[in-house]
C-alpha cells in the first residue's frame, strides 16, 4: 500500500516536462542548483559514473561535461526514457537503459561515482536499502555513493511553507525518509569516509559516501 503514494516514478506531460516544472517550483533556481551539485562532486575525466534513476537526463547530461569516461542512466519510466535518450544522443560516452533500480545491477565494481538525484526517499524504507546495496555492488573499492536529496530534520520544527510542502505537494514518503539517519544505513552496508553539502538552507544536502 505503501508503495503506492510513491510520486517518484513520473509519467505523462509531467515527465516531458519535468525539468520546465522544477525549474518554477523552485523560484528559477533548480537549473543553477543542479549544476552546483554536480560541480561539488569533483568528477575527473577518468571517472565512470552510474546514476540510478537518471530521468530525464538533465543530471548525466551534465555530468558529460566532466566525464570522458563511461556515463550509464538506469531508469524504467518511459517516458523519462524517451527524454533522457533524446536529450543525450549528442554524448557519445552516455548510455541508458531500463532498469528497476531496487533490483541487482548487472555491473559489478565497475564504476568510480554512483549518483541518486532525489529518488531514494520516494521508496519505502526496504527499498532504500535494496538501492544502497546496489549502488555499493556497482562502485569499484574507493567509489563514490553521491546522492542528493533530502536531508534530516524535525519537519515539526520547521516554517508553515515547508510543513506544506512536504504535507500536500511532496511524495509522503518523503516525510519518513527525513527522520531516518542515512550515514547509519550506509555505515551498516560498508560506506564509510562522509562529506556533506547543504543547499537550501539545511533541507537538502548532498551526501557523500566512499566505498
């Protein structure tokens, strides 16, 4: 039942026009914010990267400016698929496929950086641990676990316009995954060496795990 109130797979007009809707639900500031993101990963040209539930392909299109190195998407949302293929035929070292991230992988210690764009809280608590097993498979030894998303805060505590957001306009899911300790459940897989950057006051942050 749970896993049906989940908004992270996204269909339809929505999906076509996922960036365009970001983009003004955040004030215009999703474009640069994203871009910040990926900067503050400090991809090398060398590195390999693996984005789990890549989208629309805005992020891996992105990346491909860093990276000469192997670029793969797994996503299984058609639509975004369409999008995300589109938008990234120009890149000769991007690859994307359909795939159900909860499930294995078929890359083992293959990539240097495993990147989730705000996708792990939109799954049940179960399957946000199939996903980090899954992303600690496919890093060599020394990768990278980059995911962006939500960080950990008392929703209670917060202004009127966030207990809003996350009550009616965000995944309810989303409202379980904040009150989880995320480094703990990384820590228990084998992550290990953090570092963190906060966007948005402390409501998201990128969170950076190495293997």
């Amino acid at each position: 039942m749970e896993r049906k109130i989940s908004k992270v797979e996204v269909e339809g007009l929505e999906a076509l026009f996922y960036d365009e809707i970001m983009q003004l639900i955040s004030g215009f500031s999703y474009n640069r914010f994203i871009k910040k993101c990926i900067y503050d990963m400090h991809i090398q040209p060398n590195e390999s990267v693996l984005d789990l539930g890549s989208g629309t392909g805005k992020n891996i299109c992105i990346i491909g400016n860093y990276s000469n190195s192997l670029i793969v998407g797994l996503d299984k949302g058609t639509d975004m698929l369409k999008v995300s293929k589109k938008r990234c035929r120009k890149y000769n070292n991007i690859k994307i496929f359909y795939h159900d991230i909860r499930k294995q992988t078929p890359f083992y210690e293959q990539f240097d950086i495993a990147f989730i764009s705000f996708v792990l809280h939109g799954f049940i608590d179960n399957e946000r641990d199939m996903i980090i097993n899954n992303a600690f498979s496919a890093l060599k030894n020394g990768g990278r676990f980059c995911i962006l998303d939500y960080n950990e805060f008392d929703l209670d505590k917060e202004n009127m316009l966030i207990k809003w957001v996350f009550n009616y306009g965000e995944c309810p899911l989303a409202k379980d995954f904040i009150k989880k300790d995320l480094r703990k459940k990384l820590q228990n897989v084998g992550f290990k060496s953090f570092k963190q950057f906060d966007y948005y006051g402390h409501h998201v942050r990128l969170l950076i795990a190495q293997k």
